[in-house]
C-alpha cells in the first residue's frame, strides 16, 4: 500500500478499550483512501480487537476506502477463525 496511512493498535485491546480505539479508527477509515492497521502491538486483547477491525473494516467498504491489516498475532488469528471472520479481514503479509 502506497502511501497510505498506518494507524498503530495498542498492547491492550480488550473491551475496555475497544469503544475508543473503535471510534480512532472508524474515523480514519472514512477519510483515508488507504489505510493500513498495524496489529503487531497487540499483547493482551479479546474477541473485542476483532470487533475493532472488523468496524474499520465495514466503515472503509462504505466510503469505497482500502483497509488492510498486518501483523496480527497467531493467538488473534486462531481467535478469528474460531468466530469464522479471518477471510473477512483484509491481512497483509
């Protein structure tokens, strides 16, 4: 991706946090035409750091916006195919 934005998820995305950084993103993924999520941060996080991803996901698909994700860890990996969205976020190599 080209020139595009890099927005940077935290250590910790749990429930707690997810309504912010939800909003952080959401806001950028309607405004930047590319935007990259760099997930390689992630420590400690729950099904709700996929919640995060997936709403950056749908607000860049509503404004024809690219969004991709990188660096997800092997543990948000496997919990994304326990809850059956791996194909549905976009992750980069």
């Amino acid at each position: 991706m080209k020139d595009g934005t890099v927005f940077q998820l935290p250590a910790q995305l749990t429930h707690a946090q997810a309504a912010t950084v939800a909003q952080q993103l959401g806001a950028l993924a309607r405004t930047q035409p590319s935007l990259r999520v760099d997930a390689s941060a992630l420590q400690q996080f729950d099904s709700s750091a996929l919640a995060v991803l997936l709403t950056g996901l749908r607000e860049a698909a509503q404004h024809q916006h690219a969004l991709t994700v990188s660096g997800l860890p092997a543990k948000a990996l496997a919990l994304a195919r326990v809850y059956g969205v791996q194909d549905l976020l976009e992750l980069q190599a």
